[in-house]
C-alpha cells in the first residue's frame, strides 16, 4: 500500500518540523501532484505577467495541512496549505490570496527583514524541499525531504510582516488582480471567512501586538476598494471553477481517508467521480478505479491527467505495458510537465527499456535541475547502458543535492578514469559540480 501511495506523483513527506520560536511543533507534508501542480502554476501565469515578474521565477507548492494559510519565503517560494484551498469557494478566492503573497516577493517584504546570507540558506533549504519533495516510489531520500521540510515549514512561519508590509501587499494585490482583468470580489470573500474565524478565537492578542492587521481591518479596506472599482473586471469564471472543482475533489481525496472521500463525493459529476477513483485507488481496489476514470475519459479522452492515473493504476497493479501506454498517451496530450515524463520514463525503466527511458529522464533533469531523484535515476540507467562515466557524475549530483557531500566528492573521483576529456559538456558539468561542493563546504 506504501508503494501504491507514493507512485501516485503524490509525495507524502512527514518529520517532526523544528520551529524554534515557536510553542509548538507540527509534521509537514509535500503534496506534489501534477494537476494541482500544473493549476498553481497557470492560476499565476496573468498574475505574474500584471507584476512584472518572470514567469519562471516563482515557485509554488502545496503542503498538506488543514489550517487556511498561505505565505511566501526567500527563494521566491510560495506555499499554500491545503486547508486554504478546501476552504474556497472558487478560484477567485484562490487567486486573491495568491495575488498577495505575490505581492510581498514584489515589494521585497522578505529581503527586508533578512540579510543576504540567511537569504541564501533559506534559498537551499528551500531547493531541497522541492527537490527532494519531487522524490517518486520508494526513493531514498523521502527522509531527508521531511527533515528539511519541517525546517522550511517552521521557517515560513516565521515570515510574519509588518502591519505596514500587510497593508502594502494587499495594494499591490488588488492592482495586480485589476491589470489581469479580475475583481477583488474573491480577495473580499476569502477574508470574510478570516474574519468569522477570527470571532471564534477568544485568546487573540490586542491589535497593537500583533504583526498582521486584524482581518476585520484588512477586509473594511477591500470592500471600499471593490465597491469603486470599474465595470468589467471578472468575478467568476465558469470554466476556472469547474476545473478547481476537480482540484478541490483531488486535494479532498488525498487529505481524508478513502471511507470520507466516499461519503464526501457521491454524485455523479467529473469532481465525484475523480475523488471516487482516487478513493477506490488508496483501498487498491484498482477494477473500481478504472471504472470511474474510464468513465471520465469516455467524455475527456484528451485529458492528460486522466491518462496519468490510469499509468499510476497500472503500475500498481503491475500491467507494466499498459502503464507505459497510459503514460504516453498523458504526454502526448501535454509535453510541458516534468512529472508526467519522469513517471513514463520510470515505466520505462521497470521493464528494462533504459535506452527509451534516458531521453525522458533528460528532459527531466532539464526541466527540474534541483529533483535528486531524476539524478539518481539518470545515474542507474547510464550504468544500465554500461556509461559509467555519465553514471557516476549523474549520481555525483544526486548525492550533492542530498548533502552528502563526501559521497559526491567519491562519485566524482570514480567517474574521473570514464570520463571524456574532450567532451566538452561534461567536463564543464563536471568543473560546475566542484565549485558547487567548494562552495557549500564552506558554508
């Protein structure tokens, strides 16, 4: 069952998160899926574009946790808890409260508060989080992911702003929302329900200690910016609200026991039945399953993420051909997701095809440099492939990523008599390598 969870692109990393400061400690898990990877990142794309901020520049997760919160870090990383996404009611919501983390990374809240070193270390230990979070069935570095996930987690929660700095980050939000053609009637929503937790909170300190505006105070702000604002900008948006449905459906599922996920989605609609396979899928019911997602695909045969569960159903079934199928077919349907890839090439692999395999884990390490895991895939299948110089630089890399400095130092040394002199790429690979370790050892 372990198995079956982890290969589903969804990463549950779980350590007992060290927060100094702080009175109490909690576990960090990463949800790394490729849907609600992909929706985080194309919900960001107009905001973005209105800020001014390369697209690339930003990086976004997800981490399981029921409390409504997001926040942004050094690094140019935000995270949003899976509680804050349940919570809304639309992507409207979501896209408020996106807008203003991304508010706080353009007005540079978090440069301002640390120096330039504890910048850069947060920089790595946030890389790692991504990177080792993007670990896939059964990797060896699940653990190492969960202690710098809990570092990274406690870290953000310490990122509180100023009063100043909150009131400034919703300006810039509510300008960023207009220049992409939407209201703030989501941002006004989402900090209604702040507002009616925050009643509920008998224990809260007077308004002068705290760090962040009372939501009341916020939320006065925003109702008079969004009563005034022009005509035209967007308030809902059909199409983006059934697909945060379906986003909604996936994170429910991953979030609750399959019995909940079952009682919870009954219906008959896309959402119901994604969370119901998805359901079926954690119990290893895998004929049940299917059902429901060749039921869906019957209608959206062009969905790559449909196609994408099927490859993860088949794979822990253990129908390896058609799990590679189903992967093929995913990627053909979208080329531009490094998850989907790195799954098809891990099919690949499983059934010895290591020559098909090493151009899809290439594509991978191109894609998503800092992912340990696609490092140390990349490493076994060059050996497969009998390259042992390609292998013990690729593996070199792996162990660098993981910290483990002096194994990458001997992978190098043992790469060193396979290696190509003349092959111009690999040398630079390797000369970048070494600076890299020089540098991190010195820290």
């Amino acid at each position: 069952m372990r198995e079956m969870l982890l290969r589903i692109a969804l990463i549950f990393l779980t350590i007992l998160a060290y927060t100094p400061s702080i009175s109490w400690a909690k576990g960090v898990r990463i949800l790394l899926d490729a849907e609600v990877q992909t929706w985080l990142e194309e919900l960001a794309a107009p905001l973005l574009k209105a800020s001014n901020i390369p697209y690339d520049s930003i990086h976004f997760h997800m981490i399981m946790d029921d409390d409504i919160n997001a926040f942004a870090t050094p690094g140019n990383r935000i995270f949003f808890n899976t509680g804050l996404i349940l919570e809304a009611s639309n992507t409207n919501e979501v896209r408020g409260v996106m807008a203003h983390e991304i508010a706080h990374i353009q007005a540079q809240h978090l440069f301002e508060r640390y120096d330039d070193i504890a910048t850069a270390r947060w920089s790595v230990l946030a890389g790692a989080l991504v990177g080792l979070g993007a670990a896939a069935a059964g990797s060896p570095d699940a653990a190492l992911a969960g202690i710098l996930g809990g570092q990274a987690y406690g870290t953000g929660n310490l990122l509180r702003h100023s009063r100043t700095q909150e009131r400034e980050a919703d300006n810039y939000a509510i300008q960023t929302l207009h220049k992409s053609g939407y209201s703030t009637a989501g941002m006004v929503n989402f900090f209604k329900k702040l507002r009616n937790n925050s009643l509920l909170t008998y224990n809260a300190p007077p308004p002068h200690l705290l760090t962040h505006p009372l939501p009341a105070e916020r939320l006065d702000a925003l109702k008079h910016r969004n009563k005034h604002e022009h005509d035209g900008l967007t308030h809902l948006d059909l199409e983006d609200d059934h697909r945060f449905s379906r986003i909604q459906a996936k994170i429910y599922a991953f979030t609750h026991t399959p019995s909940q996920t079952l009682r919870q989605y009954r219906g008959e609609t896309t959402a119901d039945k994604l969370a119901q396979g998805l359901a079926y899928l954690y119990q290893g019911k895998f004929k049940e399953a299917v059902e429901r997602l060749r039921f869906l695909m019957d209608k959206n045969s062009d969905d790559p993420f449909l196609h994408e569960l099927i490859g993860h159903i088949s794979l822990d079934s253990g129908n390896l051909p058609q799990a590679e199928k189903a992967f093929a077919s995913a990627l053909q349907l979208n080329k531009n997701i490094p998850l989907i890839r790195y799954h098809y090439a891990r099919s690949l692999q499983a059934q010895g095809k290591y020559v098909q395999a090493l151009p899809q884990l290439q594509g991978v390490r191109y894609a998503m440099p800092t992912w340990p895991s696609v490092w140390y895939n990349l490493g076994t299948t060059f050996g497969k492939l009998e390259k042992l110089g390609e292998s013990h630089l690729s593996l070199a890399e792996y162990y660098y990523l993981k910290g483990d400095y002096p194994t990458s130092r001997q992978q190098l040394e043992l790469a060193k008599p396979y290696l190509d002199q003349n092959n111009k790429k690999l040398t630079a690979q390797k000369a970048n390598l070494i600076q890299a370790l020089n540098k991190a050892e010195k820290e």
